[in-house]
C-alpha cells in the first residue's frame, strides 16, 4: 500500500510540473492560432504522462532494458498523439476559416451563404445563428426600403395635395383683393372649405407623427363594441346620405373591450368613410362585429369592386391611395382621411397601439376591412 502510495505521489509531482509549464503556455498563446492552442494542450498530456511515468521509473530502480522499453512506448505514444493532435488542430482551423469567409456574406444581397464542408457541433450552431441573424437582416432591409418607398409617395402626394388648393386660394385671394368677383361671399365659402382640407391634411400628418414616434397617449375604459359601432354610424350617416349609400350594422355583439373610445371611434370612422367614398350610389356599406376567442373583431364591407391581390399588402402603409376608382376626390365637406393617404395609416397605428391588429381581404362585390382588439377581461 505504502509502495502505491509512493508511486502516484511520484506520478503527481511529475505531472503537476508538466501542468504548470502547460498553464503558462496555454496563458501565452490564448490570442494565438486554436490549432496552436490545441496541440499545446495535446503535449502538456503527453508532457504530465511522460514526467510522471519517468518519475515513478527513477524511484522503482528499473533495469537499463525495463527503462529503454518504457522510453520507446512513451516516445512512440507520444508522436502518436502529437500528430493526432496537429491534424484535429487543422481541421478546426479549416473549419474556422471556412465559417470566417462565410461571414462575410451576412447582409449581402444574395444572403448568408453556408460553409460546403462539414462543422463540428458548436461552429454549426454558430453557422446557424449567423444565417439566422442574415435574414433578420434582409428582412429589416425590405422594410427600411418599404418606409422609403412609403415616404417618397408620400411626400409626393402630400405635395400635389397641398399644391392644388394652395393655387386656388392664391388665385381666389387674389380676385378678391382685385375686386373683379362679383360674389365675395362664393368665393369666401370656398375658401373655408380649402382651409378645413389643409387643416385637416395637417391634423392627420400630426397625428401619424405621434403614432409612428410611440407618443399617442390613450385614456382606456371599459366599453361596449355595440357603443361604439352605433356613434361610428351616426357620425357617418350624413355622408352615406348625401352619396346615396345605405349603412347597415349586421351581428353586432354587445362585447365589453378596454379602449380609448374617442381612438376607436375616429378607427371606424375612418374605415366607414373610406368605404362610402368607393361604394356607388344605391350600395351598401356593412359593419358587423363579433368574438373569436379572446378578440373581439370589427369589420367593415364596402362595395367598391375589390383591391387588386398585389396591393392588399399595402393598403395600411403610409400614403398608399390605390387606384383612382377606389380614391375619389373627396367632395367638400366630406371628413375622414385628408385625402394624403394617411388614414389607414392611422387605423393599424392605433389599433396596434392597443395591442391589436388590421386586415383586409377582398369579398364578392368588394373589401372587408377588420380590426381585431383583445377582448375584455373579467
């Protein structure tokens, strides 16, 4: 027992002096090549093993034979794994290497293109989460590149909207000051008309604003989705009136939802007023609202003919109008979008800030928009 213990006494201390100028190395070269670092390990084992084995031969008094034997194993066991261990080195290196060059295609117009060779388990995951982290990328590059698209269509419209009354008031302004109408009173009126349309032009960019930059506050009460489909209605009876359209409210569930009211109102306002304008006279505009598990959803169908499948993904994006037949020019007095192609803009803005979310799909004979809201709870 005593002999043993004497043995791996001999064993420890050999190796622990090969552990310790192992340490030191593997400290020295942690910024250096893996393979290097790989290989110094491989040779501190074989290091520990030979010291220690050499010890432990030193104190047995081994015959020159027994010695020069043991000396050949360890030497031939030694290269062994030396070459063992340079070869493992290079294969992660290449791997390495591989995935560096494969890195470099990450946000590149063609995507993350992969390493052909085979990886070992922990640069797979890293192969994997770089070509994952490559289509967050595009995918965020398509949407910068949809806002631009949006926001130059939008400065372009907003300029032809903005430039149209401007002229006529100048020119009107102008006839006046000159004193060749020979009713101011026409010509006043239609002032004021152009003026509440800049104004209300103006009130929706503000109001995008505040959406777009998270600085809508809402004022949330319990309310009734029957409530709010009924002021909705009556807010936009006139107009259906004047353009000869009829309103209907089909299914309306009297669900509770936690909104703010005047937000949601002002949401089917604007769907009721958008649907009116591209519904001929003689149609029907519906509004309907029903649960589905914990949603409560709103719809409201025109008859405007349908939207064309490539554009429904882009009825809700900022100054998206369509085509001319689904956006008339608005008849003075008219409320709803300023006609810049900001109110459903402003729809999914607000009803995403209550944790919503819109849609739209096309149905026989025209459109149904919908607004999903959580329903309420208790």
């Amino acid at each position: 027992m005593k002999d043993l213990l004497l043995i791996a006494l001999f064993a420890g201390l050999g190796a622990a002096g090969a552990g310790l100028l192992g340490w030191i190395a593997v400290r020295l070269l942690r910024r250096r090549s893996m393979a290097l670092s790989l290989f110094c390990v491989a040779a501190v084992t074989v290091l520990a093993v030979t010291s220690g084995t050499l010890a432990v031969a030193q104190a047995m008094f081994l015959s020159g034979h027994d010695l020069g034997v043991v000396m050949t194993v360890l030497a031939v066991a030694s290269v062994v794994s030396l070459l063992t261990a340079a070869l493992l080195g290079r294969q992660v290196v290449a791997g390495s290497r591989a995935l560096a060059a494969a890195a470099r295609t990450v946000g590149s117009e063609d995507g993350f293109t992969a390493p052909a060779r085979p990886l070992g388990l922990e640069l797979a995951q890293l192969s994997a989460e770089l070509a994952a982290t490559s289509a967050r990328l595009a995918e965020s590059r398509a949407r910068e590149k949809s806002l631009d698209a949006s926001r130059r269509e939008l400065i372009a419209w907003i300029s032809h909207d903005l430039r149209t009354p401007l002229a006529g008031l100048r020119a009107m302004a102008e006839a006046l000051e000159d004193g060749v109408v020979t009713e101011p009173e026409h010509y006043l009126g239609r002032i004021r008309t152009e003026v509440e349309r800049l104004t209300g032009m103006v009130d929706d960019l503000f109001e995008l604003s505040r959406i777009q930059a998270g600085a809508l506050s809402l004022s949330v009460s319990r309310v009734s989705v029957y409530d709010l489909v009924d002021d909705a209605l009556a807010g936009a009876h006139p107009l259906a009136r004047r353009r000869g359209v009829r309103l209907e409210g089909r299914h309306v569930v009297a669900e509770p939802v936690e909104v703010d009211s005047r937000e949601i109102t002002r949401v089917l306002g604007n769907l009721l007023v958008n649907a009116i304008r591209s519904t001929p006279e003689d149609g029907v505009v519906a509004v309907s609202a029903r649960r589905e598990v914990d949603e409560v959803v709103l719809s409201v169908t025109d008859g405007c003919g349908g939207i064309p499948e490539q554009d429904l993904p882009r009825v809700f994006e900022t100054g998206w109008r369509g085509s001319a037949a689904r956006t008339p020019r608005r008849d003075p007095g008219e409320g709803g979008d300023s006609g810049a192609g900001l109110g459903l803009a402003i729809v999914r803005g607000i009803v995403e800030a209550h944790a919503g979310h819109a849609r739209v799909r096309n149905v026989a004979g025209g459109c149904c928009f919908e607004i999903a809201l959580p329903a309420a709870r208790g």
